[in-house]
C-alpha cells in the first residue's frame, strides 16, 4: 500500500526580474549614438494546480524546494529580456497552502483542475533608455530588477466528501463502509486497523455520494492523542457526518460514554459539532444491544439527531440508513472552499525600506531599498551618482539620518559603501 501523506513543508520561490541593461547605440557613421539598453525580463510565478492524478502529498516527501525561472537581462538595441518559466506545483484536490510562519490560509485548491498563482515573478528593471533627460543624455546606470524571497509553506491535504464516517477504533466503520460502496479498506478485530482516510461512492437509487471512513478517534484526539488528530482534517470538508457507534459495548466500553467523548472532540477541533449528523448504532446482531439502544433512544430524545440500529456484520437495516443519509445530505448546503487569505506585499517580506542605526560613530543605513538603490548605481560615473543623492533625498534617508543625530561629515554606511554626511 502506498505510503498516505497529508502534510507537508516546502519551500517555494519566484523568479527574480532582469537586471536592466546599460548601452549605448552603435552603428556605422553615428559616432553618438544614445542610450538603447533594454529593460530587463519579468520573473516565473509560483503557480499551483489541483490534479486529479494525485491522492496524496507523497511526492513531496523527496522534492522540497521549488523554484520559478529568474527573467533574463536587459540586451543592447532595447531588446526586452527572456520572461522566466513558471514553476507549476501539482497537488491532490483538497490540498490548502498556508505560509508557515504565520498559518494564513493562502490557497484552497478545492476543485480538480483549478490553477492558482500564489506569487508573481519580479518586475524587470528598466535599462538606461527610461533614465535619459535633455541634461543628462548618457545615462551610465540602469534599474536592477525585483528580487523574490524563498517563501516556506504548509500544505494540508483535507479529503473531499459529502459524508464522514466518525467513531472510536474497531466500532465497524470501515466494515460499513466496504458494505455500502464498492471501496475495499482494510478491516481486522484490533484497534487502528485503519490508518489513512479511505473514500468510496454510495449509489443509492438515483442519488451518490462520496463516504469517507476516517481514522479511529480516541479521547484527546483534538490534543493531539493517538491517531485521530492527524485526520480531524479530513472531516472538516464534510457535509454531514456518520456517527458510528459499538452499541453493543463488545469493547468493553459504554456505547453513551463513547458518545459523548466523540463529540467532545469535534467540539474541541472546530466546528464539527454543529455539522448535521445521524447516529448509527452498529452491532445490533450482538448481546446487550436492544439494552444500550433504548438507553441511547432516551439520551438523544429532543435532541434531533436520528439513531438507526444497523448490523454491518450481517448487513441489516443499510437502505433505511442510505435513505435518511441522501434526504439529510440533499438539505445540507453545499461545501464551499475555506476562506483565504491574501500573502501580502511581497516587498513587505522583506523588511523595512530601510533602517538607520547608529554604532562605533557611524551611521548604518540599510533595508531592501537601499539593496536596490546601490545595485542600480554606477559610482565612478558623475551622473549616477547625482541619481544617487537625489534618491536618497527622496527615500526620506536623508531626513532619517539627521533625526537619528547626523552632522556634517559623520560617516554613513550603506552596504560596502562609506560616505561623509553632507547636509
């Protein structure tokens, strides 16, 4: 059996946009020709795809690290660089994207087929054409192009079924569920013989649906104890729920106590309390069951949940349980994908525009501006250097740097750049 895989760590990452190219035109009998240096290529997005060949996150389990193409440079004669190759991350349907560090809920990749872009490639950087001026008619710099951060997420695999099979260990959900589809899980009398969500589709008359039969729960399973933690997950996408239960106490339980804790966990994940359900009390071909039933009929009284007995041993009693299961299922509303969220301003990754600290009298300006100011600057040419200072009057780090206590021929730092402060 192949190995079953609901979670996993990545890390992605768009392409880089290309730098801007610095030229000038050459041709035969133009001695000066003007500046043609093209604008760089825009980055590979991060793309994701539910695909109906995949059933679980297995794959990643052996590619962790995935990475779009960065745009190509800037070339002479204004020639625009090569647009980066997306890179297309194909997931099983159902699988949610959250960004590791903070759990937001990026992406739901819900329905099969569907094609999400989680993150845009960098913009490329304009080459020296953009930056001439009836003053400055050879401009030695161009604009570097945007850079894109390793991003790490969480991919969950929830499953997508109408229906939930729900319970403590070894009370007869995976035999009902070989019983009622065509599915064939794998079933033995001990405890957690079942260890990943099995699927199936009920037909029944001209109605179907999807049964998922999901691991044993014990008490504490929201908390993290035992198995039932791990597959909470699979629930959350159901539109009902099946709760299965030994009525006839063989394990040596209480069938109203398992009650009881069982929905003490779906209380205690989320929501899953509240999901319309029907109790169905397994078993009944065995001793002690009429007893337990008739005390469960009495708890349950008022409440609204309906208890059909069945016997998955011997299969009686299954068409009245489909019946009400497709009548409760055609009233519930239909699933809907979880709500996202949005990743952010991707500069916003990256920290601040800049920063000024003040150490071993110096001053140290630094910031992913500053990053992108310096790698766009020529210093041996006059006119660069004049965008230079006038970027960073505009950047406001002049202003910053006299608030944090600069005077006239202080040092400043930026990168592996020493300057002298000039008002």
């Amino acid at each position: 059996m192949a190995l079953f895989v609901d979670i996993v760590s990545i890390t992605v990452k768009a392409g880089d946009g290309g730098n801007g190219c610095v030229s000038f035109h050459r041709e035969k009998f133009v001695q000066a020709g003007g500046p043609d240096g093209g604008d760089g290529g825009r980055g590979g997005d991060v793309i994701f795809e539910a695909s109906e060949r995949m059933h679980t996150l297995m794959d990643f389990r052996y590619k962790r690290k995935f990475t779009a193409e960065n745009g190509g440079d800037g070339m002479a004669n204004r020639r625009t660089g090569k647009s980066g190759e997306p890179v297309v991350i194909e997931v099983p349907p159902g699988t949610v994207v959250r960004e590791k560090a903070t759990g937001k809920l990026l992406l739901d990749l819900y329905e099969p087929g569907e094609r999400r872009t989680l993150v845009k490639g960098g913009n490329g950087g304009f080459g020296n054409q953009h930056f001439a001026t009836p003053t400055r008619q050879a401009p030695q710099f161009a604009k570097p192009g945007e850079k894109r951060d390793v991003i790490e997420l969480t991919l969950e695999l929830k499953s997508i079924a109408d229906v939930g099979l729900v319970g403590f260990p070894n009370v007869g959900k995976s035999t009902i569920l070989s019983v009622v589809t065509a599915a064939r899980p794998k079933i033995a009398n001990y405890h957690f013989t079942t260890l990943q969500p099995n699927l199936g589709i009920v037909k029944h008359g001209e109605s179907s649906f999807v049964l998922a039969d999901i691991p044993g729960l014990v008490e504490g399973a929201a908390q993290g104890v035992g198995l039932g933690h791990a597959f909470l997950r699979h629930v959350e996408r159901t539109r009902m729920l099946l709760h299965v239960l030994d009525i006839a106490g063989s394990e040596g339980r209480d069938p109203l106590e398992d009650y009881d804790a069982i929905m003490g966990e779906l209380e205690a994940y989320g929501d899953l309390k509240n999901r319309p359900m029907i109790v169905v009390a397994n078993k009944m071909d065995l001793p002690g069951a009429e007893e337990n039933l008739a005390r469960l009929r009495q708890k349950l009284d008022g409440s609204g949940i309906d208890i059909y007995p069945v016997s998955a041993a011997t299969r009686q009693n299954f068409d009245a349980l489909l019946y009400a299961t497709v009548r409760l299922l055609d009233a519930c509303p239909p699933a809907e994908p979880f709500r996202e969220e949005e990743l952010g301003d991707l500069d916003a990754l990256e920290g601040e525009p800049f920063t000024v600290e003040a150490a071993n009298g110096a001053y140290f300006v630094s910031g992913r501006e500053m990053d992108r100011l310096m790698e766009s600057v020529n210093f041996d040419n006059e006119e660069s250097l004049n965008y230079f200072h006038r970027s960073l009057r505009r950047l406001g780090v002049i202003d910053a740097l006299r608030a944090a206590g600069a005077k006239e021929g202080d040092s400043v730092v930026i990168g592996e750049m020493e300057f002298d402060f000039v008002e």
